[in-house]
C-alpha cells in the first residue's frame, strides 16, 4: 500500500476500527473533497483493505467497513508461501487450492451445481459459505484486480473477471463439505440441493431437478439423507412436491415412491405457502390476478387468454393440494430439464 493510501486508511481505521461508515462520512474524517473520497475507498476496496455493503435504510446507498490489519497480514503470510510473480497469475480456483484447510470453507450455488450437473452454465459470480468472523480474511485474501469479494448480495457489476459472494454457514464447515477431484472443497450434493430449493427461484430449482438426474448416488435417508435435511431446515413439502413433479412429467417413475412416501410422513396440514418464491413469477401472478379481479372490464377474449396464462402458472393443482403449497411453476420449467437429459416425458 502507498503510503499516502496507507494515512488515509490509518485515520479512518483509528475513527471507526471495523464499524461501518458512510461515504460522507469519509469526506468528514479526512478532510477531503468527494472525488478524493471516490479514489481512496477505490484504492482501498481493489487492494483487499476494504468491504463495501448496500444500507440497510436505503438500498441506494453505500456502506463500508474495513478490513483489520490482522486479517490483511493473515493474507500476506499465506501469498509469501509462493513466488511474488505467481501471485497475480493465481486464478480463483488456485487461490482456494492455496488456502487448503488454512480457512474453512464451501463452494456453494451454481458453480456447485454445475460441478455436480454439468447442465446450466453458471454465472461468474462465485459463492463461498465461509465461517462467521471469517470475512475479513477471505476479502483481503481473494482480491485482488481481477476479482471483488462481497458479503451478502453482489452491489455492483463492473468490467471484472470474477465477483465472489461470502454466505455464512451456521453448520461447521467441515460437516457440509466434500473435496473435488481438483483439490477445492465444495458442499456436498444433498446440502447443496436445500439450499437450492430455500432460493425458490426458477434456475435454483431447474438446478435441483439436474443434480436429482444426474446423481444417481444422492444420499436419501440417515442424518445426513436429505429426507432427514428437508425436515430439518423445514422444506419437506417443497422436496416433496419437486419430486412428485418429476415423477408426474416422466413416462415412468424416476424417483422411488418409498422416498416421496417418508417425505409426506413429515408433512402435516396445509401451509398455503406459495412456491416458488421467484420475483419475475410472483409478479407476473399478481398482475394477472389484479387483472381478473376486475371482469367487468375486459372482454371475453381478453378474459379467457388471462384465464389461460393463468393455468400454466398454476398447473400442479392435484400436487398443489397434496403437499398443502400453492405452487406458481409453469410445468416447462421441470420439462425443459427432463427433456434436455433424454428423458421421455409424460403427455
């Protein structure tokens, strides 16, 4: 770090430690104008020194905090283990294979998804579950020009190569992990697929029905089985309904009725929960549902072609009813995928 870099970072480290602060409030401590405060936190934020978050009262703004001397010297001491004009060729991948057991961690989400369905090319976003605390060593550790690390949700996409996204696990690391034939850790496939289905988004759950294709091994029953996952993190009705689903679009059973059955031994009642969660549908849902709550306004035709888009966002009603979810998923979604892997699917 240049020491000019080096003043500004010790004076706002000596103001707020590892506390947030706003962007006005840097212009405040140091005294300098709002393009000087865009280049410092810049400066700050490629080097590793510095996370930036989206505020919690405005979903404009920025929030920033930094990262402890600790956690950048933990950095260094594990770049001086390699050669100083290895460092900047490092890819993402390398970088996790350096780290080794040095720090706990997990690649999650799509990239791990692809890793086990080889089927959706994943964005390049890369998410990690890392443990809590861990945060300022992972972002001084991974950044560097080509990559940006974020905690939470990504903020912004600029012209880099990769953006990672750290996720707290509330599980050791070490209990939801397995090693790829690379090196690299990656969450084991039955963890993986109940955090995809939490996501309720239409690519986490085409992402799910892959992996269910795919892995022919999936762990079902045990402590770790996903029967025994799904009750615990409280998503057997959701399981249990993609199941039933892939079942229903396939010429012939593909997943044992004895699992889809100890599922629905677990389910109790109706919640009225609507599945997915997935913003572009449950927008799409209300609007068409605004619309037929005026009749009165619209024509036949219009009337009727509302009632039929309708009827393909709501087209699991019997297993809707079953596993007691209101569920919005046209049934090309699950389709698609069971198309694409040569499955001959159901009239």
């Amino acid at each position: 770090m240049p020491e000019w870099l080096k003043k500004y970072y010790n004076s706002l480290w000596a103001r707020y430690e590892n506390k947030q602060f706003t962007f006005k409030e840097v212009i405040e401590q140091l005294r300098v104008s709002r393009v000087m405060a865009v280049k410092i936190l810049w400066e700050l934020e490629k080097r590793g020194f510095l996370s930036k978050e989206r505020s919690e009262t405005d979903y404009r703004a920025r929030v920033y905090r930094l990262i402890s001397p600790e956690d950048v010297g933990f950095a260094i001491a594990i770049y001086s283990l390699i050669e100083k004009e290895r460092i900047r060729r490092q890819s993402f991948i390398e970088k996790l294979l350096l780290i080794n057991d040095k720090l706990p961690y997990a690649l999650t989400g799509s990239y791990a998804a692809y890793y086990y369905h080889r089927y959706m090319i994943p964005p390049k976003v890369f998410e990690i579950k890392i443990k809590p605390g861990d945060e300022g060593k992972w972002i001084a550790f991974l950044t560097d020009e080509q990559t940006r690390v974020f905690i939470g949700s990504v903020t912004e996409k600029k012209k880099i190569k990769n953006y990672v996204r750290l996720l707290h696990s509330f599980l050791p690391i070490e209990s939801i992990r397995t090693k790829a034939e690379k090196g690299y850790y990656i969450e084991k496939p039955e963890f993986l697929l109940i955090e995809l289905l939490g996501r309720e988004t239409q690519n986490s759950i085409m992402e799910a029905v892959a992996i269910i294709l795919r892995k022919k091994d999936l762990k079902w029953f045990g402590k770790d089985g996903l029967i025994n996952l799904a009750e615990k993190y409280g998503i057997s009705r959701k399981l249990g309904f993609l199941l039933d689903a892939i079942n229903f679009e396939s010429s012939k059973h593909l997943i044992e009725e004895e699992i889809i059955k100890r599922i629905k031994e677990n389910v109790k009642g109706r919640s009225g929960e609507m599945f997915p969660r997935d913003d572009v549908l449950l927008t799409r849902f209300q609007e068409l549902s605004n619309k037929l709550a005026h009749q009165a306004l619209l024509t036949k035709s219009e009337k009727e072609e509302l009632e039929k888009i309708s009827g393909r966002l709501e087209s699991y009603k019997e297993l809707s009813e079953k596993w007691g979810l209101r569920v919005i998923l046209p049934r090309e979604t699950i389709r698609k995928v069971l198309e694409d892997f040569g499955v001959k699917l159901a009239k």
